[in-house]
C-alpha cells in the first residue's frame, strides 16, 4: 500500500501537466501513487500522461466524459489506496520535498491534517501568494483554525496533506460545481483534531494569463456566480456551526472578494440579471455582521448595499459611476470633542455611512524642478474619493523626513482651499478630482553637515489639518504619468537625487556616485546610454539587469574607453513582463556592485516587438527600467 495517494484532476492543460507530473514524479517521497483523472479532455493532456505510464508505475490514468473539477477528484479518492491523500490541480506544480515534509509531520504529531505555504507562479516567476503569507509566517504543530484564526483564508484544497481515515471518517466530498474546494477545505480545518501549518512552501499555485483559461477569468457568467455564491454560502454555514467566532472573519474576506464579483456581475446584468442569483447574494448578505459590513471600503459598501437592497438599476447606475471615477461622495463629521466622519450618499442608510478609518491622504506632485539651487514644486492632496467641499478650507503642511532618523525639515504651510480638476490617468483618460492644492520649496542648504554625510532618503510628505481632520502622507503621483525628475545636483560633495520609487512616491536621495550616466535613448529596439566610471579598475565591466521581484539577472557587454563608458541593451531580449509591472534595476558589475547616478531629466516611453518599456530614474538615482 502506498504512503501517499496524490490526485491529480486536469481538463484541457496539455502545456502543463507534464511539468505537474514531473514535480510529482521528482518527490523525495517515493512511496506513493499517482492518480491522474482526465476530465473529458478535447487536447493532448491525456496522451501527456499516458507517455508517462511505462516509465512510472505509480501514475494511473482514468478518463471520463467532462462532469466537473469536483466529480473528477471524488472519482479519485475512490480510487485511492493509500494512507494519506493529497490533491494537486494539473497546471501546478510542487517541490520537491513538498509531500515528503507533510508527511512526516502528521507522523510525528498525529494530527489529521497537514499544510503549509504557497508561492504564485507567473510563467517562470514565483511569488508568495497573498491569501497563504500571513497564516504561514510561523510553523505551528498540533494547533487548529480557531486557535490560529488567519488559516480562515486557507480555503485551497491543495496546500495539504489529510489523514485518509480522517477524511473517511468526516464523510468528506467535493460539490460537484465550480469552487468546490472552499467547502471542503473549511470543514476539514474546523473538523480536524489539530493541524500541523508548515512554513516552508509546499505549492506552486498558477496563474495562467491565456484568455478564459481559468475558472476566475470567467468569474462574471452567470454559471460561475452561481457556483460561487453557493460555495460561499456552504462555507458560511459550516462556520457558523463549527466555529462562529471565526465568521467574522470569514465575512470580511468574502465582502471584499467574492461580493465584488457579484456586484460586477449583476451591475453588468442589470434587468437580465437571474433574480436565483439575486436571492444567494441577498442570503449570504443576510446573516454578515454590522463589524463585517464596516470593514468595507465606503464605495464598495455602497454597491453591495445596493445589491443587499435588490435596487440593482441602482447599482448598475452607482457601478458606473464607481467606475469611471464620477462617484466622488461629500464627507461630513459629527461629534465636538470626538469627530466621526460620515460619507454621504442619498441611496446610504446612516449606520452604514461612517468612514473615520478609512480616511487617508491621495497626492499628486503636479511639478517639481530648481530654481537659483531650491527645488520648488506644487501638488495636489484630497481625502481618498471624497467630494472635500464640507472642509471649505484646511492648512496643507510640506515637510521632508530623513528614513531612520525621523529628522524633519519643514518646506511650507499655508491654508488651501479645494478646488475641483480634470487629473490625467495612466491609461490616457481624465477623471474629476476634488483636492487641495499646495506649493513647496526645498533649499539644500537647510541640511547640516552630519545630515549631508550620512547619506540618507529623504521622503516628501504632506500633513492636511482642520475642521479636527488630521492626515499625514507621502506625496506621490502615477509613475508613468508627468513630472518629470529633476536633474540631481551637488553639494558639500554629496550629490542630491529627486526620485521616486516603484509606487511613485517622491522624495530626495543623498548619495555618492562611482559612475555617471550622461545620456540615455531609444534607438531602434535597443536601450543605448553612456557616462563616465571615476575607477575602471582591472577587470571588464558588465551590465547587470536585475529583477525586483524576484532577484532575476540578465547580463550585458559594456565598452570602455578609458574612463568612458557604453552600452547596449536590446529590449526585445528582456525576460517578458510578469504580472502587470516588472520592474529591472540596472546595475554595472566590477566584482561589486556600482549602481550609476542618472544626471539627465528625461524619461523614454518606448514601444518594442507590441511590449510597452518605461526608461526612468530609480529611487536611489540608477538606471531603472520598467515594463507595463
């Protein structure tokens, strides 16, 4: 009898099951079976497996005509002989050692279920994934989901290893619909005995980007919402039974994620909109929390009101508006000695209106550059989505602060009364902004000595006060979108660098610089700067791209003559963008590391091969390169 009985459940994903076979096959553990169920395939997926049948035993196949996702891993498990069962989706893959340390924890603890973390794979990029960071942070033996509440968001079925006499024993089966796995998950945690949670990572959970490819591309059909309001729905039951202090908790996640899909969707629906879909929502809506309801956003709280009402010609009106930016709600406060805030909307009941905590600054550098050696500049800053017209007028304060020090030098502060303005988007459009409009001057001779020798960052902040409002924020703007940088300028020997970061936050970096880039250009698909290295040293440079992300290199040649310095960087040969932003740091590499000092003020937007490049000044003054 096999240790392990992994099932593997695929449906038309010929271009990966065999590399999920392969992560299988690949597993230190080797005493075990692998259960492979063809869903009703139309592609090659099924001769994928069955090229893999002579040389590994362990691998069986069964074909079925298409019922289903939770069909194809119940036919599974009744297949299945082995003392533990897993369940790996046939587009993921696993580590090597993944079912190997599962397994011998739920040995050494005799818990009933074992699972650990999971990275998000983007094509050849791993990332951790949002839902398991938290919860997986720490290892933890023998606990349990309402001792360790943050497992609330494990709800994935394939991160785990279960005790098969565990799971006959709970009579365990998969709905035979989509996101089949949340119920099922949810009331293994809240039936187990205890739990082992493993920190180290144990899944690699896909994303795949082709057209419909997934069940969360399609997540607006009708069939989809109504699979996963139903799962919700199921799942929202088990908690309230097994654990209802969890619930909370539970809903809070579900009016974030699952009720934003069915806004969307019956938004989009409108009149044609199934009332059956109407009533699951409603119902789910029913039984969540006063707490839950407040942990929402104001505009989503809004919507999902709407939908909780069944005012859907209302919702469908609100959504547009939501989208489109014209949902700019008036805030108002209550309260002498204690202020609430309150968003006002005619279609929102009183109790549900407050947003004291979610008030928060949104800036705009509108321009920034020297002027006689000072930095100048002006901006905008509103409250979050807000029609701010209630605050009549407030004072906006500037200020930079050293990181670490907490050092501050003040810049301006006046009174500033808002206005309404058409803002410029990143995706070419405007959208109506209701904001306060403010002026700054940096001097440089502000900084002491010991200021300007320790090299610091400097960040550009706002503080927006009045009316008994009181908000502190980094001034920022779209990065892709105007002002451009100024050039950097020197003092005392220590260059003083304008930049922003990745997020488009400004601020002042205090550096030296071992190499300068003097000119940089677009020419014909290749990147093509130049500048001067103070120290060539003994060996051949090369041109270092380095992924944020992920840590992922590349590399260039770079000419010398003398001191001089050029290259050449073709972007067509860059690894292609993963997820919406991959951002690449350009570094020279002489032996160690020498990040140049850009001196210019442009920014090239370029186009190469249908890829979107942004060339740019990074946040410490190098090279940074970026695609959207």
């Amino acid at each position: 009898m096999p240790v392990l009985s992994v099932i593997v459940p695929f449906h038309n994903v010929e271009k990966y099951i065999g590399p999920c076979l392969d992560s299988i096959a690949a597993q230190t553990l080797e005493e075990l079976e692998v259960i492979c169920v063809d869903d009703g395939s139309a592609d090659q997926g099924a001769a994928v497996v069955e090229s893999r049948l002579e040389d590994d035993p362990r691998i069986t196949l069964i074909r079925q005509d298409n019922h289903g996702v939770g069909h194809a891993r119940n036919v599974g498990v009744r297949h299945a002989s082995g003392e533990y069962l897993a369940f790996v989706d046939g587009d993921d893959t696993v580590p090597r050692d993944a079912f190997k340390r599962l397994v011998a924890s739920l040995e050494d603890t005799g818990s009933d279920l074992a699972c650990g973390n999971v990275l998000r794979l983007y094509r050849n990029l791993l990332v951790p994934s949002w839902a398991h960071r938290e919860a997986f942070a720490r290892p933890a033996r023998r606990t349990h989901i309402t001792r360790h509440p943050l497992l609330i968001r494990d709800r994935m079925l394939w991160n785990k290893v279960y005790r098969r006499s565990f799971w006959d024993a709970l009579g365990l089966s998969f709905p035979e619909r989509m996101y089949e796995d949340q119920p099922v998950a949810m009331a293994a945690h809240i039936g187990a005995r205890s739990v082992d949670v493993l920190a180290r990572v144990v899944y690699h959970w896909r994303h795949r980007d082709e057209p419909d490819a997934s069940i969360t591309q399609r997540r607006l059909e009708p069939g989809n919402l109504r699979d996963r309001l139903l799962s919700v729905l199921q799942t929202a039951d088990l908690l309230a039974a097994g654990a209802p202090k969890l619930k909370p908790d539970f809903d809070r996640d579900t009016l974030d994620i699952d009720m934003s899909v069915a806004v969307e969707a019956l938004a989009t629906m409108g009149g044609s909109a199934d009332p059956g879909l109407v009533d699951l929502a409603v119902r789910y809506l029913d039984g969540v929390s006063p707490e839950a309801w407040q942990s929402l956003p104001f505009e989503q709280r809004l919507l999902v009101h709407l939908l909780h009402e069944r005012r859907l010609g209302e919702l469908a009106g609100v959504h547009a508006q939501a989208g489109d930016g014209r949902l700019r709600p008036k805030i108002g406060s209550v309260g002498l000695l204690r202020k609430r805030w309150y968003g006002r909307h005619p279609a929102m009941p009183g109790h549900l209106s407050e947003v004291s905590d979610e008030l928060a600054l949104q800036t705009r550098l509108v321009s920034v550059d020297w002027s006689d050696g000072v930095l100048h500049g002006s901006g905008r800053v509103a409250v979050g989505r807000f029609d701010v017209g209630e605050l009549r007028r407030v004072r906006v304060r500037t200020y930079m602060q050293e990181r670490g020090t907490g050092d501050v030098v003040p810049l301006s502060d006046e009174e500033s009364v808002p206005v309404w303005e058409s803002v410029e988007q990143e995706d070419g459009g405007r959208l109506p902004e209701h904001a306060f409009p403010f002026r700054f001057a940096f001097d440089p001779g502000a900084l002491s000595r010991g200021q300007l020798a320790r090299h610091g960052h400097w960040d550009l902040k706002v503080q927006l006060r009045g009316h008994g409002l009181r908000l502190d924020g980094r001034v920022a703007g779209p990065r892709w979108l105007p002002p451009l940088m100024p050039v950097p300028r020197r003092k005392a020997g220590v260059w003083l660098v304008p930049a922003r970061n990745a997020k488009g936050a400004w601020g002042v970096r205090l550096r030296t610089a071992d190499a300068v880039i003097g000119e940089y250009r677009v020419d014909g698909g290749e990147l093509i700067f130049s500048g001067e290295m103070s120290d060539v040293g003994d060996g051949e440079p090369v041109l270092r791209l380095q992924r944020r992300s992920d840590g992922e290199e590349m590399y260039f040649p770079v000419a010398l003559a003398g001191q001089d310095f050029h290259a050449r960087v073709p972007l067509a040969d860059i690894d292609e963008r993963v997820g919406h932003e991959s951002w690449w740091e350009v570094v020279i590499d002489q032996g160690t590391a020498i990040r140049p000092l850009v001196r210019t003020r442009q920014r090239a937007v370029a186009t190469v091969d249908e890829r979107r490049f942004l060339i740019d000044r990074g946040e410490d003054g190098c090279l940074l390169l970026a695609e959207r």
